[in-house]
C-alpha cells in the first residue's frame, strides 16, 4: 500500500513538473521572426541619361581636303578659314544617341552649338547628321531618292535655281529631316517621292518641324528664320541666319 501511495506521488510530482514546463514554453515572449525577415535584393541602380557633348573646332587639314570638291570650290562665297566644325549629339528615330557634323560659318557656330543642345534635350528625332552630299544638277532619277540627311554647310546654287549662291554657301543654314520637312513648291509640288506623306503639316509625326515646337523656337531664339514661314513656297527643313 506504501509503495503504492509512493509511487501514485512520484507520478503526481512529474504530472506537475511536465505542466510547469508547458506554461513555461506557452508564455515565453515570442522572438523575432528571422524566417519572415529576409534582407531583400538591393534595388538595381538606374542608367544615367545621356548628356549632350558638343564641340566647336577648326577645320583641320585631313577635313579640309575633303571639303574640296565635295562642298567647298574656288569662288565660293566664304574661305574654309572662316568655317567651323561644330559636332553634335542627336536622338536618332530608334532612340539612339550619335553624334554628327556640321559645318558652319564661325560667326554663328556657337549659336548653332546651343540650338542643338536645345533639340537633344527634347529628345527630337533627326534621321543622320553628315556631311552634305556633292551638289549636282538635279535629275529625274531623284525624284526616287531616299537619302534624309541633316546638313549644313554646301557651296552650291539656290534650290530650282542655276546661278545665285544659296544660303548654305556661307555656312548659316541648316536643313533638318529633309523627308519628314519636305521643299514645297507653290503649286504643292515636292522633290522626291519619299516626301509625299509628309506634305499634311496637320500631321505630328516623329521628326516634323512645327511652328512653335522646341525646333523653331530653339532657331527663333538666335534670330534664323525658318523656310516653313515662307509664302510663295515652303521649305520646312530649312533654317537661316538670314531667313532666306
């Protein structure tokens, strides 16, 4: 009976001790939970945008020998001496950033510097900035071209015109997207067949110059004028110092 009453105790006691011991698990302060609180992935750090480099140099003698004959003659109204190489970083139409030339007469080479700068801010799109190609009379095969290239500085006759030095001659204007800112004639007539779903100026589509758009005010804030204004005709691609 003894041994009994011992051992119904002992059971008794380790009842007690095992329920302690689950209180004292049941009201532990609940520790931080490290499965729920994984550091997470540093978030990728953003491309920077790219910045407008530009630059105004001399015509160094490797550019000049390949001014003459391409956009440069003897008689041209202004010497290479006065012309300046102004670079500049542009948008192309799939959104890439490259850097083309202008050739320019010094006396406005700055201005043009900033007008550029002015246009890559805006993100506008221009096709190619180049060189201009050698002039030649035109022919009827070129109602077929397709070549769209910004360009400035070309020794050569105003356009439909076989004497009389064009603006380009001096070095202060500049041609812009020549198929989305078509040469109009009076009677609605273009140069190429490219340009004909450009002739609506209704139209906003990339790389058209409007009145008012960042391109015409950037080229009004230095005093060019701009063909798309003219009356008898329009020559939305053309921006000069003299407005002609």
């Amino acid at each position: 009976m003894g041994g009994v009453i011992r051992r119904t105790a002992a059971l008794a006691f380790a009842a007690l001790l095992l329920g302690a011991c689950a209180n004292a698990v049941g009201t532990r302060p609940a520790g931080p939970d490290t499965t729920a609180t994984s550091t997470p992935p540093p978030s990728p750090t953003p491309s920077p945008s790219p910045t407008f480099v530009g630059s105004v140099r001399w015509i160094d003698p490797e550019l000049r020998a390949e001014l003459i004959g391409r956009n440069w003659h003897r008689g041209c109204p202004v010497p290479i001496r006065d012309l300046r190489l102004v670079t500049v970083s542009y948008w192309t139409f799939g959104g890439r950033v490259k850097r083309g030339p202008l050739i320019i007469n010094e006396t406005v080479a700055d201005d043009v510097l900033h007008v550029f700068h002015q246009i890559f801010d805006a993100h506008f799109p221009i096709q190619r900035i180049a060189l201009a190609a050698r002039w030649r009379p035109p022919r009827p095969s070129d109602w077929y071209g397709t070549a769209n290239v910004t360009a400035s500085f070309n020794c050569r006759p105003v356009t439909g015109y076989t004497t009389g030095f064009s603006q380009h001659s001096y070095g202060w204007a500049i041609d812009i997207n020549p198929t989305q800112n078509p040469y109009e004639t009076g009677d609605g007539q273009v140069l190429r067949a490219v340009d004909l779903p450009y002739v609506d100026r209704t139209q906003h589509l990339p790389g058209m110059i409007h009145r008012h758009d960042v391109v015409a005010r950037a080229f009004a804030a230095i005093g060019w004028g701009w063909g798309g204004d003219w009356h008898s005709l329009k020559d939305y691609m053309h921006f000069s110092l003299t407005g002609r």
